[in-house]
C-alpha cells in the first residue's frame, strides 16, 4: 500500500481540520509542529464570526465536529447596519442568502477547540525556520527548532503551509507576496459586556466612514470593532490610538450617537491602548510552489480583507478541500502529492478570487469620503445578495468515496 508522509505546518484553523480529517487514515503519516505551546494563546485575538459556509463545507467532512464547534458557539443570522444616530439602513436574514447560520466566538476558544481535538498528533513549541527540497527533488525537508539546535526533519511528500499571512514557507520557496492597502484600519477589542443587553448579533453603525460593529460571543463577552480611513500604505495615525482624538473622529461635535454606537465609543476611547490595530490588505492567491510539494491553505494562501468575515471561513473551505484532494488520491494505486496540490489550486483559485473581490467590494463604505448611507444600501439590492447566496452557499464539500468517520 502507498503511503504518504505529510507536514502540517502551523497548527491553526485549517492545519488543525486537516489533522482530524485525515486522522484514521493508515496510509498516511502526519506530522504537524506548531511553534507555541498548547495553552500560550489562551487569551489570543478577539472576537470573530465565520460565515455559513464554513460551517457547510465543514459538516460535508464531519457533521459532529460541525455541529460541535456551533454548540461552542452563538449563532450568526442577522447582519444589520444602521447609522450612528440608530438611522436603520440594511437588516438581513442570513437565511435568505444562506442555507445554514453562521457562528460568533472567540479567538481564544476556537484555538482551544481545535487545538484539544488534534493535539497528541501536534508537535508544540516547534519552530519550523526553513525548508529546503531533498536531494533527489522529490520529497521537501524542514529546519525545526524546539529550543535546542536546529535539526532537520527529511522524507516530506507533501508539506502543508497554515503558517499565516507572513508565511516564511512561501516566501522560501515561491518569494514574498506583493501586499495592496485598501486605506482602512480596523481596530479591535473584547470586553466583558457590561451593556445591559443592548448587543446580541452582527450589527454595525456608521459615524461618517467609521463603521462601529458589535456582537456577543460566549463567555459574557463583547467583541467590539471600529474602523480609521488612511492612505493606503500609510501606517495607523497617533489620532486612532489616543482617547480624545479617536472620540473626536468617531463622534464629531455635532454628531448625535444612538445608545448603542455611543456605548462602542465610550469603551473604544476608555481604553485605546487595548486596541488590537491592523491595517486591512490582501495579497495575491497562491496554493502551491513550483514543484507541487508545498500546499498553501488559510491567510499563508490567500490574505484577505476581513470584511464579509471570510478568513477564518475560507480557511476551513480549503481544509475541506485538501482533505478530499488528498482522499481521492489515495483512492488511486499510486498518489501523487504534487498532483493533490494541483487539483487542490485548480479547485480553490476561482472561488478564493470570488471571496476576496466582494469582501474588498464590501469595504467602500469604510473608506476616506465614502457615504454609508448610499453604499450601505446599495447592499440591499439583487446583485449584491445574489454574490452574498454564492458564496454562503458554494462552497466546497466532501466528494472522496471514503469520508472520514464523525468524530466521537
């Protein structure tokens, strides 16, 4: 029986569905080193939401895990925007577009999660720092560090990159992706909600181009956001990072403030210091090398702008993906890796370019001069429902003639 010797490199959202999809199968070896402890991200990120199609291609490859991650969670099903002064401007029902919700959670509990269903298959506090091919051109090796010297790790048929959106695996081996600036950022926070019931699910107001979002996810916790046009390129300004100037940008004198958006702006500017600011970009989607035996998945394969919440989401699409990839190889006599890594592009290219577009598309209310009360309620018509049903909707699912078994 063929075998194949597959690293997982970076033990995240896709790396770690990937584990347990491929986990009772004998003709594969798996090998995943992930560079922090088990425990060391208890408190990492904020808030997130993964959209209905996450979920969906997700159930395709194990409804229990599915149906578990979502008891972990609070659902996703109403997307509302309104004004600052409470102004309503767009209310949907996902399940207009959708055929499933989507859920809200933490960072923290999704690592959590993952992490604790995979992790006597994970290498923890193993640092991958380079990656080379072997002497014969057809397996990859990999330098780890544990905190001793170096050592190389040979053999790899197929090594998979969730290493992130810096990855060195592909700056290695294929360069350094050229990064665009769309000119917005995004700062984020999670605090104990304190609100008196004022958040539940996804809503946004908008104070001139600075959208303020809010929603709960478990644990009492409130995931609070607000957005800070720029130059593109530009670094973040002192202006978002201090109270008074932030309070004067996202409430201007003049502007009246609903309870809800003035409640965001008060935690925002009590505690700027705590923000977690980043700048919204996208590079160019790449899924392998040159050689076919480097596989690319989540923010490694294709950063995006957060938008639509889609990187989480298309990270558990491509783990989906290069399960069944990898599943359908093996049906044949003799599995190929690079071909998995091929078919696995061929699969992913158009729809990751889909995804990426409108969640760029998506963000024009958020940019220098923008009107949100037009742009906003633009997001009600046919042609941007109609994208929003595509990709909730068509994502990819289970194919491979062996699924995997649901997990216990």
């Amino acid at each position: 029986m063929s075998r194949l010797r597959i690293a997982v490199v970076g033990c995240g959202v896709a790396g770690s569905v990937v584990l347990h999809g491929l986990r009772e199968r004998d003709d594969v070896e798996l090998v995943c080193f992930e560079k922090v402890a088990t425990a060391d991200q208890v408190d990492a990120g904020t808030g997130l939401n993964i959209g209905p199609n996450g979920l969906k291609a997700l159930a395709s490859l194990d409804p229990s895990l599915a149906a578990q991650f979502a008891a972990r969670s609070l659902p996703w099903r109403r997307w509302v925007v309104n004004l600052a002064d409470g102004t309503p401007i767009f209310d949907l029902d996902l399940l207009r577009v959708a055929d499933n919700p989507g859920i809200r959670i933490r960072w923290a509990s999704l690592y959590d999660f993952l992490r604790g269903l995979v992790a006597p298959r994970v290498q923890f506090r193993s640092e991958v720092t380079d990656v080379r091919h072997g002497a014969n051109g057809r397996t990859l090796e990999l330098q780890v560090h544990e905190g001793g010297a170096p050592r190389w790790e040979t053999g790899f048929d197929l090594v998979i990159a969730g290493d992130g959106r810096y990855s060195m695996l592909r700056e290695k081996l294929m360069g350094q992706p050229a990064v665009r600036h769309l000119g917005i950022a995004l700062g984020r926070s999670l605090l104990p909600d304190e609100s008196g019931g004022l958040f539940d699910d996804y809503t946004q107001w908008f104070s001139g181009p600075h959208r303020l979002f809010a929603f709960k996810v478990p644990g009492g916790q409130l995931y609070l956001t607000t957005s800070y046009p720029l130059r593109p390129g530009e670094p973040i300004p002192d202006a978002a990072r201090h109270g008074d100037s932030l309070r004067a940008a996202l409430a201007p004198a003049g502007q009246t403030l609903c309870e809800s958006a003035a409640y965001i702006v008060d935690k925002l500017c009590a505690a700027p210091e705590a923000l977690h600011w980043s700048r919204v970009q996208e590079a160019d989607a790449a899924f392998h090398d040159a050689s076919g035996r480097l596989l690319l998945v989540g923010d490694a394969a294709h950063p995006m702008a957060p938008t639509l919440g889609q990187g989480a989401t298309q990270a558990l699409e491509d783990a989906v993906a290069v399960v069944d990839e990898i599943l359908l190889a093996l049906e044949a006599p003799q599995p190929h890796a690079p071909a998995i890594s091929r078919a696995f592009a061929a699969r992913r290219h158009a729809r990751v370019d889909f995804v990426a577009r409108l969640s760029w598309q998506a963000s024009d209310s958020m940019l220098a001069g923008a009107r949100p009360a037009v742009s906003e309620a633009a997001k009600r018509d046919s042609a941007f429902l109609s994208d929003l049903s595509r990709m909730y909707r068509d994502c990819p699912v289970l194919r491979a003639r062996r699924s995997v078994e649901s997990s216990a």
